[in-house]
C-alpha cells in the first residue's frame, strides 16, 4: 500500500524523568500503515533529548515559550513552516496548547491541521473547575478549590480533612500530611507554575489511567485502562499495564459523549475499596504512556493524525489486556556540532 | 468459593488480575490448590485431595487452607458472590 507522505510537527520531546509525550506520539506515527511522515521537532530547550533522536525526528527547530506570547510563538511556526510546509501539528504539553488552541483559524488559514480540543473544553476541564465540572457532568470528583495564598490553606483545614493534595495548574501534585507541608508545597508549586493552587480532598484508592482519543462529535475512538506498575518519586508511571474493566472504559465513553471532547486525553482516576471512580484530573492531550495504547492494539497517534485531516476513523473496540510498558533511560552519545547547531542555529 | 473467571493463572504459578492490574506469584502448594478451585471444586474435596497427597494433619492443614482462601479473598480474586 501507498503511505501517504505528510509532514508533521512535534512538540513535547523532552523525554526525560518526567517525559513529554513527543517521542511516544512520533513512535506510534512511525509504526503506521497509513503515513510515511517527516516529523519536525518543537523544541523549547536546547538537551530535548527528543531533538537529538534521529531515527525518531528528522528535524527539530527551537521555538518560543508560550508565556512569550502566542503571537512570538506563531512568527516563529510561519518561519518553520515556510521552510518545512507542515501538515499536521501535534502540541503535547498542557502549557502550551491555550496558544495553539487560540491560534487554530490562523493555523488552519496556514495549511496546517491540528486536532485540539475546544476552548470551552479546555477550560472547564481545568483542575480549578474540577467541581463544577464533575456537578455538570455527573461525574464523581473530589472536593477541591483553588488558591492564592497560604492563609487560605489554613481556612480550608474546617472543611478538608489531611492528608490534602496540593497541585499546580499545569503539573505537579505533593500530598500534604500537615499544615507545614502543605505550606512547603504550595511555595515550591507557586515558584514554578504560578497561581492559583488547587487543593484537592484526599481520596483514599488505587490511581488507574486512561488514554482516549475522542472525535468532537462525542464519539470515543478509542480508550485503553492502565494502571501504574512503578511510579518514580517525580509521580510518573515508569511501568504500567493495560486493564480489562468495562467501568473505566463506561466513565470515558460518557465524559466524551457529554463534553464531546475533540482529541487526546488522559483521565487520571482513583478507584476506591467500594470500586466507585473518582476523577481527578484530565489532562488534555495524549499522555506520555501512549505508546502503551499503541502496543495494546490502539494506534491513537496515528488516529489523531487521520482526524486532523479530516480522514475517516474507524472505532477501535478491543485491546490487549495485560500487556505493560517498561520505560528505560538511554544515554545518547551526541556530536557537539548538533549541540552548537540548536544552541546558536535554532535548528537541527 | 469460586476464583473470578477472568483471573489468569499460568503454569509456573504466576496470577494476573486484570481489573486491579496486580499480579501474584503462588508457591508450588499454592498453584495445586488454586488448580483445584479453577475445576469448582470445593473447600472440602480440596481439602481432602491435599490430605490424600501429602503427609499433614487435617487440623493444620485446614487452618492454613483458611489463611490461603482468606487471602484470595483480601486481594479480590474470589467471585463476589462468594464474598457475602
């Protein structure tokens, strides 16, 4: 069969303790039957290990924070693009996808497809509204608020219980056993991601995942469970396996059929002792275990892709149930002439 | 007392559940006993197989049969029906 030649930019290539999901999307795009892609790497630092992955990306440019603007950010992508005609671009981090999201007519006046979810999507989804979310969607979540000051803490001890959890807006979460923790949290969250802090009851179970690619039309195109086998002291999963319980795969289906969620997600859940499901999060694009989904039978990357273009998707109704991923850490033994080339160039 | 019908049970004693994701190792005793209740059979046959196989006092033996299925039951591998 004739794959389909198409360029597609990615970001999120920082596979590092706390990986991107860059590289794991690039993998299941690669393993594709559809396309043969050139992928062109956004790379916001210059030891993205992701850029330096050959075999993987192709070619990798350096581009702008998104706190710089999404107007610095979208010079820079028509700069790349003139160069590289990029078809598909897949942004996979929460920090910058507002931009991308904002910049979608523009993208798309450009050539360029994305598959992003809405802005009302992304919004109401946002850990802050986690409440409103779970009472408008009949979805159970735990009590949580969002803050701005340490005091607050102290006036959230009538009603919280601890441990509390203390999270910040885009990454980041740290239990808290006591006033004196939860104050260490929130400096170090504040520090690093800025306000508001959300606070969240403590829900007592085991934590179990889903990634999910929904079509904006409120279909699920695909959803495989999966529940951390190791999680590393940064929180993220360094082994999972895929699960076979219907009740996660229900939760899903609903909240993509009610919120009509367009793209990847990850629903970070807790199962308690009575079995009952709670939502924590969502985040918003594919998680960096996604190739799991990929080895389990459900190439979500690639999917993601035929959306953006606007191809037909068929439905995946089964996987693999019991098969894991590993991660590993890789020491790349890198030239310095692509170290100087990102460093003073912008390019790779 | 039945194990859940989709608790996968190798040959070298490896158990899989895959609604929790955990997974267990038995010891050689343990595998004949979670064979045993895979065929239906219940605590009693089972009980008395184990007795006609191996040299142990019934008393003994059942007290850590008790331990065992109690423990299967702690990790939600028996049937639910099983449970009330």
């Amino acid at each position: 069969m004739m794959k389909d030649e198409i360029t597609i930019a990615v970001s999120g290539l920082n596979n590092v303790d706390s990986p991107g999901p860059g590289i794991p999307v690039v993998r299941g795009i690669r393993d594709s039957e559809y396309f043969e892609p050139r992928i062109v790497g956004l790379v916001y630092e210059n030891l993205e290990p992701g850029a330096y992955m050959h075999d993987h990306v192709d070619k990798s440019y350096k581009v702008p924070y998104p706190s710089e603007g999404s107007g610095v950010l979208m010079e820079r992508i028509r700069d790349i693009h003139a160069k590289e005609s990029i078809d598909v671009l897949i942004p996979n981090f929460d920090s910058e996808l507002y931009a991308f999201m904002k910049s979608e007519p523009e993208l798309k006046r450009l050539g360029i497809h994305t598959f992003l979810p809405t802005l009302q999507q992304f919004e109401e989804r946002h850990k802050s509204n986690l409440p409103e979310f779970g009472e408008k969607y009949k979805v159970k979540v735990p009590e949580s608020r969002a803050i701005t000051s340490i005091q607050e803490i102290k006036e959230l001890e009538e009603d919280y219980e601890y441990p509390m959890v203390i999270k910040g807006k885009f990454y980041d979460a740290f239990i808290a056993y006591s006033f004196e923790q939860a104050q260490i949290y929130f400096n170090k969250i504040a520090s690093k991601w800025g306000l508001p802090i959300v606070v969240q009851q403590y829900i007592r179970g085991t934590e179990v995942n889903v990634v999910a690619l929904g079509d904006g039309r409120g279909n699920t195109v695909g959803a495989v469970p999966m529940k951390k086998q190791y999680i590393t002291d940064k929180g993220k999963a360094w082994g999972g396996i895929t699960l076979d319980d219907p009740k996660m795969l229900d939760l899903t289906r609903h909240i993509i059929g009610q919120t009509k969620w367009r793209g990847g997600m990850e629903l970070e859940l807790i199962r308690t002792d009575k079995k009952e499901l709670y939502l924590i999060e969502i985040n918003p694009r594919l998680p960096a275990w996604v190739y799991l989904a990929v080895g389990a039978g459900q190439n979500l990357p690639e999917a993601l892709v035929k959306l953006a273009l606007g191809y037909p998707v068929e439905t995946f109704t089964a996987y693999t149930v019991g098969i894991l991923f590993i991660r590993y850490s890789y020491d790349m033994i890198c030239s310095l002439q692509d170290f100087q080339s990102l460093t003073t160039r912008g390019e790779l | 007392m039945k194990l859940k019908k989709n608790i996968a049970v190798s040959e070298t004693g490896f158990i899989f559940d895959p609604t929790s994701g955990d997974s267990y190792t038995l010891n050689p005793i343990g595998m004949e006993i979670v064979t045993l209740l895979k065929e239906g059979l219940d605590l009693e046959v089972i009980s008395g197989r184990i007795l006609e196989k191996y040299d142990v006092e019934k008393g003994v033996l059942e007290r850590y049969l008790y331990d065992f299925f109690g423990q299967l039951k702690q990790y939600q591998l028996i049937e639910e029906d099983d449970e009330r």
